[in-house]
C-alpha cells in the first residue's frame, strides 16, 4: 500500500502592516496515514520587524505565546529556510492547516522578504471542509470543543498547538464519517490550494490596495484649472462596493471627476451625488440617500456627463 503522512501547520507574525504577514513562529505536526503522531515542533523565529502591540498586550484573544524578548533571540526565517522547505516537500505526503491560505501566503511573503526561491506548496484548507460539512462557521478552537477535544491544554494562537488542534478536528471528522483522511481528502479536491494561486491573490491585492491608495489621494482635492467643467463644483461619494468590485473604473472615474472640475470625497456631508456601479439602484437606497440629501447616481449616468 502507498502509505502517506500528513503534515498539519500553523503560522503565526509579528506583525501583518501593509498587508505583509512576517513571521515569528511556525509550528508543525506530522502525522501517518491514520493520523497517528510521529513528530510535533513550534519553529520559533526572529521577524526582524516590530512587533504589533496588540499582539504582546495580553487584549482580546490575539496574544502571542511567548515574550518579544524571546522570538528576538531566536534564528530568522533564512536560517530555518532548508528545513522549512524540506518539511513541505519531502516524500509522498499531504500538507494541511486550518485557513491555511493565509499561512501559505505567510511563507511566500517570508520567502520573498529573504530572497530565497518560493517553495513549491500544495496544502488543503480544514476550515471551508468544516464549514461545508457542518453548515456553519466557528473558529479552530471552536471546532475542537465541538468535537470534544479537550482544549484546556492547548493555546491558541501558539503555532504547534494550534497545528495539533487542527489534526484532532480531522481525525474526530474521520471517525464521525468512518473514512480514512486520504478518503476525505479526495473527495474535496477543490479544497486544495497552491503556492503559486495565493502568490497571484497577494499580487491582486497589493495591486488593489495600490490602486485604492491612488483613489484616496484624490478625496477632497479640486483641480485649480479643470480641463473640463461638466460638473464643476460639485461632489461625490463612490457607494462601498464600487472601488471594491472594479477599482480600476472607479480610479478612472475619480480622474475624471477632478479633470472635469468635480470634488470626490469619502463621505458625504454636503449636498451631492453617491455613483453606483450597477445600473440599476434600489429603490430603498434611493430614498435611504434623499433623507440625507443626496442623490444616486449610476456609473452610466455619470459617463455620459464626464469628458
């Protein structure tokens, strides 16, 4: 038999700022074909970055689990590289996590930040298995209570722990369904995803919170010498799911709006028009607006106006 071990992860970061998580702990669980543990290990690192204070503040549930005095006496990411890359590529073996596209994209962003080769990484996502399975949502350690694994000894937000939670859901989901992993897995192939699909995501969204950032620039600012004066003097607010849906048009539009002698601003508190994408806005959202003495605005409408 082509017997498969399985290896389960968990990253953790100092700090995600301008949407780069850098890491601090890497924690692991590797497992054979019937769960069994073989070996377990928190890689504690270096993030050569500041840490983010609510993280080491002991508020809410996001809390480090150990001090910032210690991760800074530990090696970085660069000198764990090797065996990191070696774990997730070694032999005929599955990786898996819970939300685990955020780690994946955790590990490239450390591979790029240290100038070393992306690793080749393929894992499956625990998370949408449960929530597809079960019809609702809960965090990791929510779904280890539900399948009554006995929390107490573990915590969350330490990377090793939170990998062998992880493992424990899979493993109580496999006796509820009296399939092996491997079974599971399978049958939820699309559940899989890539280094190389998360690096493209991540280059989407740097290029978004680019683009947006450029939008941004524009709020308030009124050109001194429009080219155009089709709308001058007056204001507008782009409704929230516009620069979220298509930022590109929507930077185009803020353009335009400034070229032709238009303010756009972030909210409205004055007179003026919110632009919709879709052409045909609610009626309710309509009358919503005119309470506070705006009016709705289709991006259509408004095109035929700008130059």
């Amino acid at each position: 038999m082509n017997h498969k071990s399985f290896v389960f992860f968990d990253c953790e970061c100092a700090n995600t700022f301008d949407g780069v998580g850098k890491i601090c702990s890497l924690g692991y669980v590797i497992t054979d074909d019937d769960l069994n543990v073989i070996e377990s290990e928190d890689l504690v690192l270096n993030p050569e970055c500041e840490f983010d204070w609510y993280l080491l503040s002991g508020k809410g549930e996001c809390k480090l689990a150990y001090s910032k005095d210690y991760f800074r006496i530990k090696p970085n990411f660069e000198a764990y590289y090797k065996d990191i890359k070696k774990l997730f590529t070694t032999g005929n073996r599955y990786i898996l996590g819970y939300a685990v596209g955020n780690d994946v994209g955790f590990v490239n962003s450390a591979c790029e930040r240290y100038n070393e080769p992306y690793i080749n990484l393929r894992a499956f996502d625990i998370e949408p298995l449960l929530n597809q399975i079960y019809g609702e949502k809960k965090k990791l350690k929510e779904w280890a209570e539900f399948f009554g694994v006995n929390v107490a000894k573990f915590m969350s937000h330490k990377s090793v722990d939170d990998a062998m939670m992880t493992m424990l859901c899979l493993k109580k989901l496999c006796e509820q369904q009296g399939k092996s992993a491997e079974t599971i897995l399978q049958e939820y192939k699309d559940l899989f995803v890539s280094s190389e699909k998360i690096l493209i995501q991540q280059e989407e969204r740097a290029y978004r919170r680019e683009m947006t950032e450029k939008i941004q620039r524009l709020y308030g600012k009124k050109s001194p010498k429009p080219r155009y004066k089709t709308v001058l003097d007056k204001k507008f607010e782009f409704d929230s799911k516009f620069i979220k849906n298509d930022v590109d048009t929507a930077f185009e539009v803020a353009k335009k709006i400034y070229d032709n002698g238009g303010t756009l601003v972030e909210h409205l508190t004055t007179p003026g028009s919110v632009v919709f994408l879709d052409e045909e806005i609610p009626d309710h959202v309509i009358q919503k607006l005119q309470k506070r003495n705006l009016q709705a605005v289709s991006l259509d409408e408004l095109l035929e106006v700008l130059k």
